[in-house]
C-alpha cells in the first residue's frame, strides 16, 4: 500500500491572520519536502445534505503515501512551524484520506 496517495483535510477557524499568515509562509517548502501538493482551500464551503461539521477553512493537500504524510507531520520542522498555526487558529480537524490504489493493480486483484 505504499504506493497509494493519501489526502490532507485540514479544518480549521483562523483567529489571528498575522500569525497564521507566518504559518503559510513557511508550510509550502516543507510540505514539497515530502513529496506533497497542495490542492485547494475553501473559506466558503457548501454543504449539499446532512449536518454541516466544518467550520472556517478547509484545506485538501496530497502526499505520495501514508508514510510520506506521516513523516511530514511528525518533521521537527513543520512541528516547529505549526505553533504558528496553534497560535493563530482552532484546529477542528487534519484527517488523512487514503486514495484509491493504481488502476491496474485494482484489475490485478479481481
């Protein structure tokens, strides 16, 4: 399963832009450190049906695999990096999402 990409949800409610603008600043070369693309945010999400759990900003990033987004959350680091975010924000939510395996290897195990 190493081979299959995983996605980044982040929720979170941003309370000081001063100090979570210092978080952004610095997230984006660690973050391609371990292989990961940033996708999209959203200040203004829509929830279609059922009970709406987000709240403020929701952000959808990539890594390669489980263990590259593993590694990137536990670097010392983006750790030292992400006071800025604590400072800065109310974190609701960073939830990792498995992707889908390679197609062919799908076919493979059928």
């Amino acid at each position: 399963m190493s081979d299959i990409a995983v996605y980044m949800i982040a929720n979170l409610v941003v309370e000081d832009a001063a100090e979570y603008r210092k978080y952004e600043q610095g997230f984006f070369p660690i973050l391609k450190r371990f292989g990961g693309e940033f996708i999209t945010f959203d200040d203004k999400h829509e929830t279609l049906e059922g009970t709406d759990p987000l709240e403020g900003r929701v952000i959808l990033f990539k890594f390669p695999s489980e263990q590259a987004a593993k590694d990137w959350y536990a670097d010392e680091d983006y750790q030292a990096l992400s006071e800025f975010r604590r400072a800065g924000t109310i974190l609701k939510s960073l939830t990792l999402v498995h992707g889908l395996p390679p197609r062919q290897k799908q076919e493979e195990s059928t």
